[in-house]
C-alpha cells in the first residue's frame, strides 16, 4: 500500500481486501472439503456392505468405490506434533 498513489488509495484497499476475503473462503473451503472427505472415508469406508443380490455391473462399480475408500483409509496420517 506504500507505493500506490494517495489518490488511488481506496481502489488498491479494496482489491487487497476483497483478495484476502477471496483467499480466505477459498482456503477454508479446499481445508473442509479435504477433511470431510477423509472422514467420510474412515467413517463409511468398514461399513459399507455389498449386498449379494445386487446386479452384477452394479456390485462391480461399488466394489471398484470401495476398495478406493479403502485405500484413502490406509493412506499415511498425518500427527500433530
């Protein structure tokens, strides 16, 4: 903000405030998104049953999203420290 203007003080204040709100909501949004993927996955990934009557093309498509959940829950955690 030092090396705008005096006049166009006000356009360069919006713009970094409107680029910190945008920057903000994005990051929460991609840090919500990551998580509740990867606790959906550990949740409902050992408690999905295949039912043994279920159309063959269909138990194939759900077995194929299953063993995805499965690797995704045997994927390295991270600790805190």
């Amino acid at each position: 903000m030092g090396s705008v203007e005096p006049e166009k003080g006000g356009a360069a204040g919006s713009l970094e405030g409107t680029g910190y709100e945008l920057g903000t909501g994005l990051g929460i949004t991609v840090f919500g998104v990551s998580m509740a993927s990867v606790l959906m996955a550990s949740v409902f990934g050992r408690t999905i049953e295949i039912p043994s009557d279920l159309a063959l093309p269909l138990a194939e498509q759900a077995g194929r999203r299953r063993t995805v959940l499965a690797r995704v829950d045997q994927a390295p955690r991270v600790r805190p420290a």
